[in-house]
C-alpha cells in the first residue's frame, strides 16, 4: 500500500528501506540493549524546489478540522514524551543497579501534589545524611481515592545504618522513622521489596532482584504508565544526580531480510544471559536485551 505524507513542507512517497539499530550498553552493570526497525524513506514527488509540492495554506482556525488536527498533534506529542520518558528511566535504573523498590504512602487522603513532592525531598534530604551517593528513580502516582504516594527504584540497601544518635538501625526500620517524621506519626507507611530473606543461603542473606533487565523494564513501565496524564508543566518522575547514562549508539544497515539482521547483529557477551529477544509484528522490529548471568554462590551454602 502506498503512503503519502507531508515532510519538511513537500508532498512524499514513503518508503521502507534498509534498517535503522540502535545499540545501547552499561559498562558499570554489563546491562545490553539491541533494538533494529524499518527505516523509512521520504522521496519527493518530483523537485524539491517546485512551489507545486507544498501542501496550499488554507485557514482552518475555529473549524472541526484544525480541533481534529491539533489533537492529533497532542496525542502524538504525549505519546513520544512518554517513550522518551520510559526509555529514560530504564536507562537510568539499568545504569544504577537500582534493585530494590521503594513505596511511601499516606494514610491520610492527601491530594496535594505540592506537598508529596516536598515531602519525598525531604525523605531524600534525610536518606543522603545516613547514607552518602544513595540514588533513586522516582514517580509520583495517585490512588483511585485520590491521595499521593511515591514509588521509586532505589539502591540496594544495607541491613544496618548507621544513624547519629541512634546507633546502628535496621534499614527499613529507619525509612519508616524517616517518612513517619516527615508526614507524621500516624500519617504514613512505607514498603520496601527486594529484602526479603532468602528460603536457601546464608544467614543474614538478602535476596536482590532475580534479574535487574525484567525489574528495569517492569519498573520504568510503571512509573511512567500515566507520564502523559500529568499535571501539565510539572514532571510526576525524576531520579536523584549523580546516575550516568552512556548515549546509544545508532547505524544504518541496506536492505536485508529481518534474519539476515539477526544473524549480523546477534551477540550476548561471554558470562551474559538473554533476558528478552523478541520479533515485532509483521517482522518490521527485532529487540535483545542480555545481562550478566548471577553468580552461583551454591558452593557457599
């Protein structure tokens, strides 16, 4: 079926040629991305100069058409900002080893967007002091009764902290403290997965995130579900300093078949494990993520 669309102001045929592969990897967690897909081509229909292949400016101001057509635009809009913000914060995650999960709730119907922001500021402020570089990917969420709470991605947390004035805390005992003292006593609670002892190991173990690509992926996915919902202006996301993310690197490959593509680009690195490899509909994408296979510490049992 042939396609016609408007591109950089003249009229253009679409075409499907070639492939476009964006490779993307960590170097501090081994995390690996491969993603390949159509590359489309725009050819004008005829010379690029001729005044004949520019779309005629009609005043559609007011009409159905230019409400239709501004919509579009939104939705559009709204759609590559939430990609653009899942992709983000899986990078983000990836390249932290953020593989833990934590959750801060009111039991108050609190509503106010304003105030969950300072309070997690606050909470963030409190978890620096005890513990110097910790990092998070944050999403403000709201429940279906209205009130505010925080998910984020944090850092794997150590069993003790070590708290001045305090001595030596278990840590989820002292985010409670924490949150508890921000948004009162009786006011809030807070989760924390991934800490959890193991059914086999050694004592005082904890298990971490069996694979930290399907958290990364599962994590990023939620706390951006309602990206484009939000308050507008305001982010409902975000992630504390200090996390590098390495840019991806992007390449043209000639037409192939989807295979052939495969077959050249496939590569999962000594002591890597697949995590997701998967064909897009129609055979017009291909995706590999792979990570660092876990270590078997079964000979420390």
């Amino acid at each position: 079926m042939e396609r016609y669309v408007v591109h950089k102001g003249v009229y253009c045929q679409v075409f499907e040629q070639g492939w476009k592969v964006k490779q993307w990897q960590c170097s501090e967690t081994g995390q690996a991305e491969l993603m390949a897909w159509k590359r489309r081509v725009y050819v004008p229909l005829g010379d690029f100069d001729d005044p004949e292949l520019r779309p005629k400016d009609v005043d559609q101001s007011g009409t159905e058409l230019e409400k239709e057509r501004l919509e579009r635009q939104r939705l559009a809009g709204l759609e590559r900002s939430a990609a653009r913000a899942k992709r983000t914060c899986r990078y983000k995650i990836k390249s932290a080893g953020l593989s833990s999960l934590l959750t801060c709730t009111y039991r108050e119907n609190m509503t106010d967007f304003d105030r969950v922001r300072n309070d997690w500021a606050a909470m963030l402020r409190k978890l620096r002091k005890v513990l110097p570089g910790f990092r998070a990917v944050y999403a403000f969420e709201q429940q279906d009764r209205g009130a505010w709470h925080v998910h984020a991605a944090i850092d794997k947390l150590p069993t003790f902290i070590d708290v001045p004035g305090a001595g030596r805390v278990r840590s989820w005992d002292y985010l409670r403290r924490a949150w508890r003292a921000i948004v009162g006593a009786d006011n809030g609670n807070i989760d924390v997965d991934g800490h959890r002892k193991t059914r086999h190991g050694l004592p005082g173990k904890y298990r971490t995130s069996e694979s930290l690509a399907k958290l990364a992926g599962y994590v990023s996915k939620y706390l951006t579900k309602e990206h484009s919902t939000g308050i507008p202006g305001r982010n409902k996301w975000g992630s504390t300093q200090g996390i590098e993310v390495a840019k991806p690197v992007v390449f043209d490959l000639p037409e192939m078949s989807l295979a052939e593509v495969v077959q050249l680009a496939f590569h999962v690195p000594d002591g890597h494990r697949v995590v997701s490899h998967r064909v897009g509909q129609f055979g017009k994408f291909w995706v590999l993520y792979s990570e660092p296979a876990p270590v078997d510490d079964s000979s420390m049992k």
